[in-house]
C-alpha cells in the first residue's frame, strides 16, 4: 500500500520477558523506573538512525502510581536511561488498558500533527507496588456513584463470574480456555515464536529475558481443583444465578513488566530511512455496563469495525486481554463468525500474565510480531478496563 505522510506507524516494538509478580520473580528486584530505562535503551539500540533526542513525547501507561511508580516513571526512566532531557513525558491511567490508550493518544498526536515522533508503552511492577495500593484504603467511587449503582458496584473477579453467567460458561470451559492459553503460550515460547520480541534485562541475580509465567503442563484436571476464589455469601444471596466459576487458575496471572513501541508518522520515518513495520488503521474506546465491567471489548468491536469499513473476517489476528477465562469466551460467544484459532494464538494473559499498565503495549508488541511471522495483514487488539471500559485498535501490516 502507498502510504500518506500523517499515516501514523509503527516502526518498531519491544517488550520485557513476564516476571511473576509474586514469591521473588525474576524482575522483582528491579526499581520499575529502571525496567522501563532498560526498556527504552534497547527500543533504542534497534534503532540507530533515531536520534533519542528528536523524540516529542514519552507517553507511558501505569495504573498503580504510588511508591516507586509515584514521579511520572516515563520521565524518571527516560532520564535514567541517559537519554536528552528536553524530552518530557506522561503517565496515563485508563486501568488495564493504559498502554494501549498511550498508544491511541500517540497516534493522535502524530496525525493532528503535534507529534512527528512519539513512544508509546507501559510498566507495572506488581511485586514491588502492589495492585490496588494507589486506594490507600480509600472508597475511590464516592456516595453518587453508590446511590446509582446501590447495593453497589462489585471487584473484576465478581465480575467475571457475572459474566461468565450471563453467557452460560461453566467451569469446564473458562479451565479448558486457561489450559489453551498455557498450551499456545508454551508453543510460542519453545519454538522461539516470542524471542524477536523480548528483549533482555539486566536485574541483580542476572540477564532476565525468559517468560517464567507460563505452565504448558496444565491441564483441566489440575485446574479443576482451585477453589473459586470471588463468591461470599452475600454475593451468592445478590446473584443467585451465578455459579462463581473463577479461580487463580483462569484468571489473568499477576506479573512484572514493560513494553514499548517507537511510532512515528510516514513523512518522518521516510526521511529518517526507517522500513516502517505496520500502521494504526483504526482506534475507538467505549464505556459499557460497569456492574458487568469487562463486556466492553463487545461494543467497541462494533465500533473500531465499523469506522474502519473492515469485516470481522478481515482480521488475521485477535488479541483480547485474558484478565479473566470467561472475558474472551464471552467476546467469541458474542461473534461467532470469529475463528478462535485466531483469537490469542500465542496465549494471553492467563499464561503471560497482566503487568497492568504494560500490558496494552504488550499485547501490540506480540501481535505486530504474529502478523509478521504468519503473513497477515490486518490485526485487532481489545482491552476490557475497570468501570466498563474498552479500547480497541487494529492495524495493518505493511
């Protein structure tokens, strides 16, 4: 295809090996700023003929900001990184979906022309800024939220299991899709699948750059004897129709992690003489149901289908984050036409885990990746966020 001079691409993507964000992973002892530093030096080192200072933004995802991921970590690590310092950066917070959302508001800074070159990406280091301490013990909704949502808005395991109600899915299935996704993941990893992508870190005890997340032995049966980990009594007496399904076994791991893409618009990586990769073909973000919470990757499927004038069959390759079995389950429900075989084929989060503000960018880097070693030319990438929202992103290979 002939590419236009705004067209918004992506010339190159990398991302950290999944750390297991509990019982001493292998990023545990990294400083988050230091990932994401480390990050940035190889994004850069692929890249010679870019000029870290001709960089107009850093626009890094991050949903726990306290402690260490506390002072704009896209800054403190583009200075770490030794990078020039008239380069600024942000943090962004749209929950699970904030490196995917970096990437939509680089793209839309490049095609409106306030950027020629941007970085996209994310970190979240879950061992070290536990999930949910930003709260510091807080009610984060406020009394109007909760007169309209009374009795109350619930967690995203509760949710998942209203999910999985909603659209009839047993334990059976949300452990057999959590089986498949370590089955895919392990394929990927042995057969060298994911080794473009990762890059190396350095940490304390070594060179990290192995997926240590994913368990290609698992099968139903093991899984089948993890306990439901969401139902309380209360719970069960509010919504007596759901059969509390979810466990840690098919539920999104938690891990360490980061991830980056160097975009650009066309004009400047021609000039520069960079072979652009793929291009940002259509973007949307919706809010669904927050009761329900993790439904909108359904709507926003509509949407980013429809602006972009493609049909589902079009799209070679699918990535929905796995924060919960029942989450992609519901979305192929919804469309049946999708072929699930290209739906997550290197495995998802259930194996690789859910650093959460890096995993949007996660998500792009494996699927840029996939489109390149399998031949396709359009993928589509969703992200069920806290509150009922969702991005979604397709792109094209060029």
């Amino acid at each position: 295809m002939s590419l236009q001079p705004r067209d918004i691409v992506i010339v190159d993507a990398v991302r950290t090996a999944s750390g297991k964000g509990r019982n001493g992973g292998g990023l545990a002892e990294l400083h988050p700023v230091d990932l994401l530093a480390q990050t940035f030096i190889k994004l850069a080192e692929r890249t010679p003929e870019l000029d870290p200072g001709e960089v107009d933004d850093v626009l890094i995802g991050c949903v726990s900001q306290v402690g260490e991921q506390s002072a704009t970590p896209g800054r403190m690590a583009w200075l770490g990184a030794g990078f020039p310092a008239h380069v600024p950066a942000t943090t962004i917070d749209r929950k699970c979906g904030s490196s995917q959302q970096a990437v939509h508001f680089a793209a839309q800074g490049i095609a409106a022309g306030s950027y020629d070159i941007a970085i996209a990406g994310g970190v979240e280091s879950m061992s070290r800024v536990v999930m949910g301490s930003a709260r510091m013990g807080a009610d984060p909704y406020g009394a109007m939220v909760a007169e309209r949502y009374a009795p109350g808005l619930v967690s995203q395991g509760v949710a998942a299991d209203l999910v999985a109600a909603r659209w009839k899915l047993e334990r059976e299935d949300l452990d057999g899709y959590a089986v498949e996704s370590h089955r895919r993941a392990g394929i990927a990893l042995e057969s060298g699948s994911f080794a473009r992508e990762t890059i190396a870190i350095d940490t304390p005890s070594g060179v990290f750059d192995r997926d240590e997340t994913v368990r290609a032995g698992s099968t139903v049966e093991k899984l089948s004897t993890l306990r439901s980990v969401f139902g309380t009594e209360a719970l069960a007496e509010r919504f007596p129709e759901v059969g509390w399904h979810t466990t840690a076994g098919n539920s999104s791991q938690i891990t360490d992690g980061a991830s980056a893409l160097l975009m650009m618009s066309a004009e400047r990586a021609a000039s520069l003489g960079l072979t652009p990769r793929a291009r940002v073909h259509t973007m949307s973000v919706v809010g669904d149901d927050p009761l329900l919470m993790l439904t909108a990757p359904i709507p926003a499927t509509h949407r980013v289908l429809a602006r972009s004038g493609l049909p589902l069959e079009a799209i070679d390759h699918i990535e929905i984050n796995e924060a919960f079995a029942s989450v992609p389950l519901a979305w192929m429900a919804e469309f049946g036409d999708a072929d699930p075989a290209r739906v997550n084929p290197r495995g998802g989060a259930i194996a690789l885990g859910h650093p959460l503000g890096a995993s949007g960018a996660r998500l792009m880097t494996t699927m840029l990746h996939a489109l390149e070693d399998d031949g396709g030319r359009y993928g589509l990438q969703l992200m069920c966020e806290a509150g009922g929202m969702a991005n979604a992103t397709i792109i094209e290979r060029l």
